[in-house]
C-alpha cells in the first residue's frame, strides 16, 4: 500500500513538472548565429559537391544577403550592393519598429541559400532549431517582423542571381579541350572534362569585367628543351623528385580540392573536402572570432570576402580559357616521364593561371585591411577534414604559402602561380578602394 502511495507522489509530481513552463532556449550571441550559418552552409557545400567557381557564388550572394539585413543595427555601417553591379535597391526597416537584426540576417541568408544550393532540407533542419531560439526570446511582434524583413533582403538578392549569367550557362556542352600543341586537354589519371569554361562569361561584382586585370601570356609552346616552356616541365618535375617534409605539408594542407578521386588497384574512392574559397571563409571566420568582431563587421567580412572570391574566380577563369594552357603533367608524361603523376590529383582545367592563387591573394588583401598586416593566427579551417592545421604570421603569407603549394604539389608551373597572385592582388585593392565602407 505504501509503495503504491509512493508511485502516485511521484506521478504526480511528474505530471506538475511536465505541466509547467518549457525553459527557453538561451539566445546565442549576434555573431555567433552567423558563424554558425556560414558553416552550416559550408558543410552543404561540402556535401553537394560545388565546384570552387560555383562555391565562390553561393558564399557571395548568401553572405551580401546577411550583411544587408545585419548592417541595420549599426548605422556606421553603408550598403555594399547599391556600390555592386546589378542589385537593384535593398528594401529598408519600418521607421520606429524593433527588429532583431540576426534574425533577419539569418533568414536573408537561407532565403538565398534555398536557390543556390540542393541539399535544402539539411539547412531547414538546422534554421528551425535557430528560429525556435528566437521565437523563445523575442515577442511575437518583433520576431515576425524580423523574419519578413530578413526575406524581403534574400528575394531582392537573388533577383540579381537570375541575371548573371550562371542559369544561362547551364546545360552547356562539354569541354575536352584541344590536341593542339601546348594546349590544354583532360589530365591523368582521371582524364575529367573542362570545369566551367564560360566562367569567365559571369557578372561581376565589383570588377569592371573579367578582362580588366590584363596578364601577360605564358611561355610560348616550343620544341626547343632548352626553351622556357621546356624548362618550366624539367622544373615540375625535378622538384616533385626533391621536395622537403614541410613542402609536402604545405601542398597536402592548401590542396582544397572538393572531389578528390584516389584508386586502389580497379577501385576508386571520392574524398571531399572544402573548396578553396571555404578555405578562405573559414580563415575569415578565425579573424572575426580572434578579434572579437562584433555582428555587424562580422557579416561585412564574410560580404567582402566573398566579393574578392567571386570576382577573382571570374578573373582567373577567363584567362584559364582564353589561353587554354597545358598542364604540366601532359607535357611530363609525353616528353620526360610516361608514369609521373604530380603530388596533387591535377583539377579539371587548363593551368594558367593558378587560381588558387589569384582567389588567395584576393581574400588576404580585403582581410589584411580589415584586421591589419602582421595579423598572426593558427589556421584551422581544414582541421575537421584532414586533420591539419598551420600557423602564419599575416593574412599575405598565408596567401604566398597558397600559391606555392600548387607548385609543390606539381599542379602549376612557378610562373602560373605568381602571375595568379599578381591578378588578385590587384583585384582585392581594387574591390577594397572601390566601396565606400565603415572598418
């Protein structure tokens, strides 16, 4: 009987706790809800397979989306689309009503994210958790007038995503390059079709066009060994056979290829790993945490960082098909060595220039001006994925570091990847001294 008594108190007592009020959910800091968002789009990015020029633009109109809605809460801070190319007018706050400006940057975010990635349902899974955070700690009021505020700023976004020239080439026939002397054609192992050879065909941003930053031509195709496009291979080539430890770190760390093949006998596995433009974001994402960046500048970083990646891309990739350069492990193995294979599986386009290396240089000079030269952090953007990391002493030699490990890994030519860096130096100023912004 008294254990019977015992069971009904404690029923009880759980039905009265079961009864009571749900504790909130403790509200996250501005910035954090951001960092959170642009790494939860990472991981999508990861999983669907984007390749680096697509990547680039789905960080640059996710994160313009987030700086426009964000930017409301310090009134320091200007617009950066209305300076950009093809936006149409943002839309702006009611005067007098309260927003949460996150929250609105949040759903300006994933507005935009649902059109530009494919995995939508893993995103909705995590925005729901976020937006019951601040259903817990907002009024009904504020919180629905921010999540209207955040949708008006990602449809006005991706209105200008319809224009630019990536729907229109979609569908496109393949490329497979030219058996021309000296031209580019599909590299070993894998022999991939050309990846997005109308790239440089995008709008820009902030650029003028993709041919403004003009590059002088690579070394002419020549049967003369002793000429300069016969000694740039005996170079690829020695050096693969001389690399040190910490070289062959440095290619291994900065290799950011997003699909990468290896075989096993008659095998073949798929690793995936972050592009080079999320290499870039995530450096971005350890300044803005270093420094204690607040959520207004935190989202201004993200916005321009990803402008440089997007224009730089464009830049580079209109050269890349322009000049439809051989990569070095076409020339080797015809010329010098039948069974080399470069350090790094060589990516599905032309060679000149590096990319990478333009992309690089880029981001380090829009970080460099908004946390300063001489700025020392421990990269740990890739850690989670191949279990590295690496300490630099400024943003531009971290960039240096960039361009050399394409090198290392026997992907690019000297010249290539210092001419790439060359370009992207020269766009992250432009973009940098072209918008009118509070640092």
């Amino acid at each position: 009987m008294r254990y019977f008594k015992v069971l009904i108190v404690a029923a009880c007592s759980l039905a009265i706790i079961s009864c009571g009020p749900k504790p909130k959910i403790p509200l996250e800091k501005d910035a954090d809800v951001l960092h959170e968002n642009v790494d939860q789009l990472t991981q999508v990015i990861i999983y669907d397979v984007f390749t680096p020029p697509v990547a680039a633009r789905i960080y640059g109109y996710t994160s313009l989306a987030a700086y426009e809605a964000m930017r409301h809460a310090d009134p320091k801070y200007a617009s950066i689309v209305s300076q950009l190319k093809g936006f149409k007018a943002m839309p702006e706050p009611e005067k007098g009503q309260k927003y949460n400006y996150a929250l609105a940057a949040t759903k300006a975010f994933f507005t935009v994210a649902h059109k530009v990635t494919f995995s939508v349902d893993t995103l909705k899974k995590y925005e729901s958790k976020v937006f019951a955070m601040y259903q817990d700690n907002l009024d009904t009021a504020t919180f629905s007038r921010s999540v209207a505020f955040g949708e008006k700023i990602g449809k006005a976004i991706i209105a200008r995503s319809a224009f630019d020239n990536y729907p229109q080439t979609r569908g496109k026939p393949r490329f497979l390059g030219s058996n021309d002397n000296g031209k580019w054609r599909p590299t070993a192992p894998d022999y991939l079709d050309g990846v997005e050879y109308c790239w440089g065909t995008m709008h820009t941003f902030a650029i003028d066009t993709s041919t403004q930053f003009k590059m002088p031509l690579p070394p002419a195709y020549s049967e003369d060994r002793t000429s300069e496009y016969f000694k740039q291979n005996v170079d690829v080539y020695e050096k693969s056979k001389s690399l040190t430890a910490e070289e062959i770190e440095i290619a291994r760390f900065w290799d950011d290829n997003p699909f990468v093949i290896q075989h096993n006998g008659h095998m073949m596995f798929v690793n995936k790993k972050i592009t080079p433009g999320g290499h870039w974001i995530g450096i971005t994402t350890i300044a803005c945490k270093k420094t204690k960046a607040d959520a207004v500048k935190t989202a201004q970083a993200y916005a321009l960082t990803s402008i440089a990646l997007f224009d730089a891309f464009i830049a580079g990739w209109q050269v890349k098909y322009e000049t439809n350069y051989i990569r070095p492990v076409t020339v080797i193995n015809d010329k010098i060595d039948q069974k080399w294979l470069p350090m790094l599986q060589t990516p599905p386009f032309p060679e000149y220039p590096s990319g990478h290396s333009d992309i690089s240089a880029a981001s380090a000079v829009i970080l460099t001006h908004l946390f300063g030269d001489n700025f020392e952090y421990d990269d740990t953007s890739d850690l989670r994925y191949i279990g590295m990391q690496r300490h630099f002493k400024s943003f531009l030699k971290a960039s240096d570091e960039t361009s050399l490990s394409r090198y290392y890994g026997g992907i690019h030519y000297l010249n290539s990847v210092n001419a790439g860096a060359a370009q992207g130096k020269q766009i992250g100023e432009f973009i940098w001294n072209k918008l009118k912004l509070q640092n």
